[in-house]
C-alpha cells in the first residue's frame, strides 16, 4: 500500500513511545525508518522485527570500552542502534576535530539498517563514511559505502563470510574527512546495489507516495495500537483509583 510520510512517520512515532523506554529519541526513530522505507530497503519490516525484542534489551546508557583519537569501541549491551546512534555519531565527530578518520565499532547491538538516515546526513557535513557488519541470515555480509557530497550510499552484499570475523552483533562505522575507493572497498562482495537506484525510489517516494508492504503496515498500525490502548485503559483505572 501507499502511505505518506507524516503517516509513517506518525505511526512510528507512536509505537516507540507506546514502548516506554528511557534511551532512544521516537522522533528520530521515526524519521530513521521513513528515509529507509523511502529508498526501498524495508524501513518498517526492520522497525517490526526490532519491536519484538527491544524490550529484551537492558535499556540503558552505553558503555566505552575504547576511547582513542582515532577509535571508539562502544557496548550496545544488545540495545538497538537507533537508540543510540546518534549519541555515538555526536561524540565521534567531535573527535575529528583532531583526527581525519575515527573508527566506530559497536559492539553487542542490533537492528543495524536503521543506522542508514543517521550515517547518510553525514556526507552533508563534509564527511564520508564505510560500514559494515556480518549477518546471522543470508546475506552474510552487509557493507555500504556514502561518499560525501552523495545523497545515498553504494550497498554491498555478500553470502561469504570466510576470513572476516563472524561476531553476528557487531558493526564497524568508518568516519572521514576523504572518500573511501569503491573499488577497493568492494573486493569480495557480490551483489552490488547502486546510489542511483536509491536515490530513484527516493524521488519517487516524495512524488507518489511512500510503498510500505500491507503486512508490514498491518503489523505497525497495530504495535501503536496495542500499546495506546494499555496507555489508555492504564491512565483510567489511574484516574478510577482517585476518583
């Protein structure tokens, strides 16, 4: 089906703050899954699957393991990278005021695409950036790579993982002042989705309209739902108790 972006973007808003956590912005979040729905890499489907375990995660502030002028290590305690994201990317970039190049690694994380408009806005900022990260499903290895200047980036695939260290949680941001080389970038990596086909379902996105999957719509509409009602039904037998 076709939605809007203040749809998404409202009904996302809504089950993230139905879900009562205390790390994680639900407007960011939202405007995260909109800019991935957007150019056609499943935005909802991953915020559904994220849905169903972030209340499994501790809920907490990060941990700094590394901290360096060139590296951050950072322990997700398996928190979802949207929640705290934005954080990390704050506090990198205020060390390459010295550095042209810091490498984030976070560790014990999940939902890693929804990392994508947080890493794209960087390439506004004069700032290029490489990630990448091993999958437990097919396909294997996930890289992309946004030069600055660009508006999306150029993702990779990959079903061989041999040689590359497995660590299924882990995801690795290279931030710098220069372009990364494609070409090298690229070596090992089969499948190979271009910028412009991202940056095609964008345009078309904001003329037509956003496609969202019915079930993945379905399954949103009612995770916001699910969580208004018990808001709902709690604030009344609130008010009941003092009436």
């Amino acid at each position: 089906m076709i939605v809007s972006h203040n749809e998404l973007v409202s009904a996302v808003n809504k089950a993230f703050l139905g879900m009562r956590r205390h790390c994680g912005e639900a407007d960011v979040i939202a405007n995260m899954v909109a800019d991935l729905q957007m150019v056609g890499l499943h935005g909802v489907r991953h915020f559904n699957n994220a849905s169903l375990f972030l209340n499994l995660d501790l809920d907490c502030a990060v941990t700094f393991v590394v901290n360096t002028d060139s590296s951050i290590e950072v322990d997700l305690h398996n928190g979802s990278v949207a929640c705290h994201l934005p954080a990390v990317l704050d506090f990198a970039l205020e060390k390459m005021v010295k550095s042209k190049s810091v490498t984030i690694t976070l560790k014990q994380c999940h939902n890693r695409w929804l990392a994508f408009s947080e890493l794209a806005r960087l390439s506004s900022k004069g700032i290029a950036c490489r990630t990448q990260w091993v999958n437990g499903t097919s396909p294997k290895r996930t890289l992309y790579v946004l030069n600055r200047g660009h508006i999306a980036p150029e993702v990779y695939f990959s079903d061989v993982i041999e040689g590359y260290a497995a660590d299924y949680h882990n995801m690795i941001i290279e931030i710098s002042t220069n372009d990364f080389n494609l070409d090298e970038s690229a070596q090992g990596y089969a499948i190979h989705i271009e910028s412009e086909e991202l940056r095609r379902a964008q345009k078309v996105s904001w003329e037509e309209g956003i496609f969202v999957e019915d079930a993945e719509w379905e399954i949103l509409k009612q995770t916001a739902t699910v969580f208004l009602v018990e808001n709902s039904e709690r604030s009344i037998h609130g008010a009941g108790e003092f009436a």
